[in-house]
C-alpha cells in the first residue's frame, strides 16, 4: 500500500479535465490489489473520492475533503475468453485498445479521450461516436467485483436482479427498496440507472463513485470486422443534414446500418477550416458516418449502396470525402476530435470558459430538438459551436462567452435544460453528473425522487463515505 501525505505529491489527484478549482484531500491512498484495498476500507472511518485517470469533465474525482483512493496500481488484464475479457479499473481504453490487436476481437465503446481508464467508463457510463449502433458502457459488462465502503464485497453478474438481495461475502446481504422513478428513454448517464427488475450490475455502472469501488470487470467484446467503410459528407445547409439523419434512420438495412453518425455545424466547420483547408466552401454542415463490414466480400457492396444512396439525398458529392483505406479512417476520427481541441485552444488563448452541454431526448424530439437549439443559440447572442452524437439525438454545445457574457451565457444553457427535460430528455448522456452538473441533475429528477435516490445509496453506504459532493 502506496500512502502520499506530502501536498506536492497530492496536489497533482486533485483536479480533473473539468478546469474546476482543485479541491482538498489530507492523503492518497495507493492499493497494490484488491485484497490490499479490502483491508485497508475495514478500518477507515474518511470519506472517499476515487480516483481514475482524471479525464472526467465533471469534477467527480475533485475530492471536498477526507481521502483519495488512487485506482492506479490495478492494471491487470487477462486473456480473451469466449469473447469476454477480465481487467482491473486502471487499464485505459488504450491499453485495451493494445492488447486486443491481432485477437480477433475489440471494444466498441470508443470515447474520445482514449487515456481514459476503464474504471472512469464504468464510473460515468461512457459511450463515443459508435454508440448509435453498439450502445454504452453498461451493454457491455457481464460481471463487476465490487468493494463497497466497509470493505465487504460481491462479485455481481448478469442476471442477478435487484428483485434479489446482493450477497456480500461476509454472509450478509443487502435488499433494494423499490422507488417509482424510471431513468429518461434515450441515451442516458445521468445519475443513478433505475429501472423495475433491473440487474445489479446496471445500478453499479454509471453511479460516479458513489456506491461502491469496482476491483474488477469482465467485458464482453465483439468480433473485429474486416474493415470499417467512413466518409464526411458535406451539406449545402444545417436542416438538410437534420433531414439526411432521419432519413438514415428510416431506411436502415443490411448494407445502410451505420455505427457512428456524428455532426458538425457551420460554426464547428469555420473552426476545422483552420487545420483542414479542403472543407468546402459552400459546406454549412457536415455528417461522418462509420460503418462496420464484418466480412471482406460486404465491403463493395455497401460502398456501392451508400453511393447511391447518398446521391439522392442532396449531399454534396463531389465535395465529401470517402475513406480509401486505414489512414483515410484515422484522418476522419482526426477531423471529428479536432472540434473540443480548437476549441479549447482558442478559449484559452481569449482567456474565456466555456460551457458545454451533453444533453439528449428520444428520437421523437430529433427535428424539433435541432430547430430549437438553433434559434435559441442565435437569439442568445453567444458564440457558439454544435457537433457531436446526433444519431443519438446528443448534441455537445460548447457556448463561448465573452467575459462579459457569463450571465448571459448560462441563462442560455438554463432555457436548452428546461426544454430538454420537458421533453422527457436528460442533462448527461455520456460525461455523468459528478459535482458540476448536480444542480441540473436535481432539476431533471425533481426533490421527491432524490430523496428516493438516497435511500438506494444508503442501503449501500450508510456512513455516506464514497464520492461526497457528486450527484446527490
């Protein structure tokens, strides 16, 4: 066991990719394995923040006070099995990323930030640009080892629902209450997961530290495709990108079934001009698409269909670019992470914060979604930028406020919020809640159902211990 007291060691735990102010810890605390860890909680009376690889955006691993338990040192990753895969929290998605190359298989959750560890993923539910087709986080865990506060612990699989008590491995067992609250029907990662007869497993993934510490998961993996088929398609204007999204969505089949549709708008365009000068001129919008071909004799055939589909559908063509091979794919995801890096650039360089969004709603609400992000932005008068996850109906606005703007600028983002959840939408489809989007995520459940909310966590966490200051 690692332990940190001096302040210059702990300074570096103490903040995340949010840009929050750093917050206060008087240890680290370093566990070389589970059992180490095991012991360690027994006698611990602090509260806990966990401590991944400090990516989030949304200060989760910021502690207010106690302890940090740094998940670092658990890096071990076995072999695949079956297509299943056993790792500790601390590999990241690059490491996995690594190790799967040349087995036959791979992991399609794909967030943006690959120094991601696997932990953090659980923690908040993550996703990436293929959630469209190959869902979340949460779709692909089979089984957790969890730790809870005290140090008891439980390995948790699927199909143990919460219907049944957990079993810890001290002999005693934990019931759920039943609480009336469903989590929104769309892409979600907003707080606790809660639905009727769900698995334990989906309450566990995407909590953000706040029930349990995870020594283990076993991930299901799928089979590699031959090849992925990719393209940014440029539009003519905004609303016809909308329209060819839905009409993606309508005409799905066997050759049209893409895994990743991702947006940019024309302020995301006039930003990426800058490092790529062949974007189109006359571009207001654009579209990546990624499509998985399982076998080498598809590939043809679906390129084909997309050409002629896309030919009737006001695309421009002759300007939009196709992948021709591996570095022609690695150039697209290039353009696509691009958008956050220009941006943060440039904020620092005005010397300004941004605020971004991460909301989404269900399909029903996609045009009119579009239509009034769009006006409500203009009427604000911030500068803004929109891109990301739009075959989800999840959007990333990034509002870009002068200094004088602050208040303006969250005014705004209050009027985007209010509109989401009367749609029935959420605050956070992928970041999680942590400590900076609380306040939106109360607003989203209302007062009576964190009050329910709390009692699953007090079930779990009676002393309140792990993760102060996030979601509740």
């Amino acid at each position: 066991m690692r332990r940190k007291t001096d302040p210059q060691a702990i300074a570096p735990y103490l903040k995340d990719a949010s840009n929050s102010p750093p917050g206060a810890a008087s240890e680290v605390v370093i566990p070389e394995s589970a059992e180490e860890l095991r012991e360690f909680l027994k006698t611990n009376d602090q509260p806990i923040t966990v401590s991944g690889a400090g990516t989030g955006l949304t200060a989760s691993r910021v502690p207010r006070t106690g302890i940090i338990i740094s998940m670092e040192r658990l890096k071990r990753i076995g072999e695949v099995e079956d297509g299943t895969l056993c790792v500790e929290p601390a590999i990241t998605l690059e490491d996995l990323d690594a190790h799967l190359k040349g087995t036959g298989w791979f992991y399609p959750p794909n967030p943006t930030e690959t120094l991601a560890s696997i932990g953090g993923t659980l923690a908040t539910n993550a996703s990436g640009s293929r959630s469209y087709k190959f869902g979340v986080t949460r779709d692909y865990v089979l089984e957790l080892d969890i730790l809870l506060a005290d140090g008891r612990g439980a390995r948790v699989r699927r199909s143990h629902s919460i219907d049944r008590p957990l079993e810890l491995d001290d002999g005693s067992t934990i019931e759920l209450p039943s609480i009336d609250y469903r989590s929104p029907q769309c892409k979600n990662a907003a707080g606790y997961y809660y639905q009727p007869g769900m698995d334990w497993i989906d309450l566990f993934v995407g909590s953000d530290g706040t029930l349990c510490l995870i020594t283990e998961v076993r991930l299901q993996l799928r089979e590699t495709p031959y090849d992925f088929l990719s393209g940014i398609l440029f539009m003519a204007s905004e609303e016809k990108c909308w329209d060819l999204v839905e009409n993606i969505r309508r005409d799905r089949s066997v050759n049209i079934d893409p895994c990743s549709l991702e947006y940019f708008d024309r302020h995301s365009l006039m930003r990426l001009k800058e490092k790529f000068k062949n974007v189109p001129n006359a571009a207001q919008a654009a579209l990546f698409f990624e499509q998985d071909v399982l076998h080498e004799e598809g590939y043809e055939p679906v390129l084909e269909a997309w050409y002629e589909y896309l030919e009737s559908n006001e695309v421009l063509l002759d300007d939009s670019w196709f992948a021709q091979g591996p570095k022609d794919v690695e150039k697209f995801h290039l353009f696509r992470h691009q958008v956050p890096l220009l941006l943060n650039e440039e904020n620092s360089r005005m010397g300004r914060v941004k605020m971004g969004t991460d909301m989404a709603v269900d399909d029903a609400h996609f045009q009119e979604m579009m239509r009034f992000y769009r006006k409500t932005l203009e009427e604000g008068g911030v500068d803004y930028a929109m891109f990301g996850h739009i075959g989800d109906n999840h959007l990333h606005i990034n509002l870009l406020p002068d200094k004088d703007q602050s208040g303006t600028a969250k005014a705004v983002y209050d009027r985007l919020v209010d509109q989401i959840l009367a749609w029935g939408g959420t605050v956070s489809a992928e970041h999680g809640i942590g400590k900076l989007k609380k306040n939106y995520y109360h607003k989203m459940v209302g007062k009576q159902t964190i009050a329910k909310l709390q009692t699953l966590k007090d079930r779990l966490d009676p002393k309140g211990l792990l993760g102060q200051g996030n979601l509740l």
